[in-house]
C-alpha cells in the first residue's frame, strides 16, 4: 500500500498489488487533472457555464469550512480554488447509470460539478459543501495489476463511510463486481455535515435566505429515508462517525 503526501489530490492512499511506481504514477495523473481541470465528456462540457463571481465566493467560503473540518482532525487541507467547481445548466447528471444527481465529485477528474440552482445561493453553496465533503473525507483507491491484459485496473477502496470490496482473481474470473458498503450511512453523514455547515455561513450572499434558514435547510437536504429514525439522529451522525469519515480507524 502506498500513502501520499497530500498535495492537490483528494486521494489519501493507494491499496491493491500494483507496482509502487504505477502508483506513483497514478497519483501524479490525479495531480495534474487537478491542476489542468479539463472537462473531456463532449455530452457533458456543451452543459457546462461560467461561474458566476457570487459562485466563487460562495465556493471559497465552503471550501475553507469544510476545510477547518479536515484539520481538526488531523488532515491537511484540501489544495483547491474554485477551478476545481465546474457549474452545469440544470440537465441530469448521471454517475454510473445512476441519475438525478444535481451534483457530483469525480475522483478521477478531481472536480465537483453542480447544476446551478434557481432557487437561491443557498442552494448552490449547499450542493458545493455536500460534493467537497465527498472530496475531503478519506479516499483511498485500489490498483490492482491484471498481467493477461497488461493493465492496472483502478477502483474505489474507500470515499469517507463507504467502502469498495477488494478486487481479486477469483472475481474477475466469476465476472463479479466488488461489493459496496455503507453508501447510505456516507451520504447521512455528509448530509448531517452539510446541514451543520449551512446552519453556520454567514456572508451577505445568503443574508436574504438568514430569515427562513432552517426552513431553507431542511428542504434542500435530502434524506435517506430507509436510514433514518428522526432527522434529530441523522444530526447526532456527523458527532459519532465524523472521525471516522475523515479518516479515524483508516484501513
């Protein structure tokens, strides 16, 4: 296993029996894709608009909260501007045949993209602050080398609470894919964080949202309904497995 000193990329740590030089090399690959911040997806790019002045604030400003979360615990800050934000005219986003997403983070690209909300900043610095957690929390990613076809194929071991099945020779002979772990939990935690962080901005770009604030919140946030008891326990996740989303008990 191989362990980075974090730089730009959002990637903590490299698993999977991979040669430490491919490794190397793959997290330089994340470095550059951070700097360069190219979108390559033709479907997707002709979507794609120029960030607002009130986006980049509004970026800057959850880029440092969440931030201030990865120190306090121990980790370096996330070495990011607002390039790494690309914003989208409202159109579904699709991750992996999965849609509806009105935002994402894409490890590989080192990007959040977000659709622009109608609605009101609030809005847009909440979709951001939810895809930054998804960048910031512990990602760790598995390499492992296939020597019939020469490659090395690359998975996501962990991103934060969720966590990928390692891959071996016994399941790419079945043709079975990895098992995924603890996505709903993930996604409670980084929306319980998110909804923290909200409760806290303060800049005059939201003040005209301060008035109904909670209210505001609790309808942007969407909640795993098969995770959850009452939205008062889905606060207390971000208390009781924050460490561990940023990195406690590393594996």
């Amino acid at each position: 296993m191989e362990n980075f000193e974090h730089k730009q990329a959002s990637v903590e740590r490299i698993v999977g029996n991979a040669s430490s030089e491919s490794k190397e090399a793959f997290f330089n690959t994340l470095e550059s894709a951070s700097r360069e911040q190219n979108v390559h997806n033709e479907m997707y790019r002709e979507h794609e608009v120029e960030k607002t002045s009130e986006q980049i604030v509004l970026f800057d400003l959850a880029l440092k909260s969440v931030n201030q979360l990865r120190v306090q615990r121990g980790m370096p800050p996330l070495d990011w501007t607002s390039d790494n934000l690309h914003i989208f005219k409202p159109f579904r986003i699709e991750e992996k045949g999965i849609p509806n997403h009105d935002g994402i983070f894409l490890t590989n690209e080192q990007q959040v993209w977000i659709e622009r909300s109608d609605l009101s900043n609030l809005g847009d610095i909440k979709k951001m602050t939810h895809e930054l957690l998804h960048a910031a929390g512990y990602n760790a990613l598995q390499s492992d080398y296939v020597p019939e076809l020469d490659v090395n194929l690359i998975n996501t071991y962990r991103s934060g609470l969720y966590m990928q099945e390692r891959f071996n020779e016994e399941m790419r002979a079945e043709g079975r894919k990895p098992q995924a772990y603890f996505r709903n939990w993930n996604e409670a935690v980084i929306e319980s964080l998110t909804k923290q962080l909200c409760k806290e901005y303060k800049h005059p770009l939201l003040s005209q949202d301060r008035h109904d604030l909670e209210s505001e919140i609790a309808a942007a946030l969407e909640y795993p309904r098969h995770e959850r008891s009452t939205r008062d326990e889905l606060d207390d996740l971000a208390y009781v497995f924050g460490d561990v989303f940023f990195g406690g008990g590393n594996c």
